[in-house]
C-alpha cells in the first residue's frame, strides 16, 4: 500500500496525548500517512473509512463495548486492514 506508506508493517511512538484509538486515528492521518489521506479516513467523522477492518491484539474494534474511543495500552497492537480490492 505504498499510496499510505512506504512500509508494509510500521511501529510507532506516539505522544502521550494519543489515547485512545480515535487519537491514533488522527495521529496517523495527519503524521504519519504519506500521500492519500482522504483514504484512510475523513476527519470530519473521526473514524477510518467504510473498508478498512481496525483489530487491536487481533480482534476487531467493533467487539469492543467502547469501539474507536477504546483506550490504548502499553503493549497494544492496532492493524488496520483492507477489505476492499479490485476485480
């Protein structure tokens, strides 16, 4: 996906304001995207776009009862993966 980014897997540090996955959300949209912003997500609903399956520690945010504003902790793994492709 080298319109994001040029790295299949990234690991980043985020400020101590990212704390939740709406945070992060931002965080990636405004820091760390390289090109295609609008694909990722729309600012204006402070989620990621329709396609895109957000997992933390391999389980889809949408499991959570908190969803997007689940808190992240120390150690946490976020994959974000498209569910969209062509014919």
């Amino acid at each position: 996906m080298d319109i994001l980014t040029t790295a299949a897997q990234l690991t980043i540090t985020t400020p101590i304001s990212v704390r939740t996955l709406t945070d992060l959300y931002k965080y990636i949209h405004s820091t760390v995207l390289t090109s295609r912003h609008d694909f990722f997500m729309d600012p204006e609903e402070e989620e990621v776009r329709p396609g895109i399956l957000v997992l933390v520690n391999d389980t889809d945010v949408e499991v959570y009862p908190e969803g997007n504003e689940y808190v992240l902790k120390e150690g946490d793994t976020v994959a974000f993966i498209s569910t969209l492709h062509g014919g």
